[in-house]
C-alpha cells in the first residue's frame, strides 16, 4: 500500500467514526423528541397516502375519495393515540379497544370502506370526546 492510499484509508475511517457518531446522537434526539421523529415519519406516510390515492384516481376514481377519507381518520386516530400516549391518561382497556379499532381500520378493502367508513367515524369522534375529558 502507498504512503497516498494510507492517508485515504485513515481519512475515511476516521469520517466513518465520526459520522457514526453524529448518527448516534440523531437517533438519540430523535428517540428522546418523540414530536420531531413523528414528524420524520410522517413525511413518508404522506408521500404514500398521496402515491395510493393518486394511484386510485386513475384506476376506480370514486374510490379515491373514500381511500382518502380513510388516511384523514387514520392520522386523527393516531393524534389521539399520541395524546394518551404523551399524557398517559387513559386505562388500558381503552387503549386496547383503540389499538383495535386502529388495526380494524387499516385492514379495510374499498368495500368495506363504504359500508362502515361512518361507522368508523362516529366511533372515533366518542373516543375523541372521551380523550378530552379524560386528559384536560
């Protein structure tokens, strides 16, 4: 090995460690500031929900909007998720009738999505109501 391509290699291990460092203390931040990593992850979910909502525009559009209405109940039912989750204000029980409802949710075909997307709606607006006494 040359004299050149021992500088290269000692130059990028010591970029590789230090960027391994910086990485360390981003997912710590991250793992600490549960409002910044959802904000992170919730730029993916958009840019899917928009990619298969545009995706049933063009293949059954009267389907579109009720996907679409699907992903607004999905995100609101995850804030309130969030709220309990940051307040830790609900018992057990309701967390797990709301995890189930959430895991009902997202299995939906088209469908089923518009024989029970009210359904889903009026259920979630109770939890809401119930959120809001419970955590104030």
């Amino acid at each position: 090995m040359q004299e050149s391509d021992k500088k290269k290699l000692k130059n990028n291990i010591l970029q590789f460690v230090f960027g391994c460092v910086l990485l360390s203390f981003s997912f710590l931040y991250l793992h600490t500031h549960t409002a910044e990593a959802r904000s992170i992850l919730s730029g993916f979910d958009t840019l899917f929900e928009k990619i298969a909502v545009s995706w049933e525009k063009i293949s059954s559009p009267e389907n579109a909007e009720l996907l679409e209405k699907k992903f607004k109940l999905e995100k609101y039912l995850e804030d309130i998720l969030w709220t309990i989750e940051e307040r830790n204000c609900i018992d057990t029980k309701t967390l797990e009738k709301i995890h189930e409802i959430q895991s009902h949710l997202r299995i939906l075909n088209t469908k089923e999505l518009s024989m029970y997307l009210d359904d889903y709606f009026q259920k979630i607006y109770i939890i809401d109501d119930i959120v809001k006494q419970s955590c104030k």
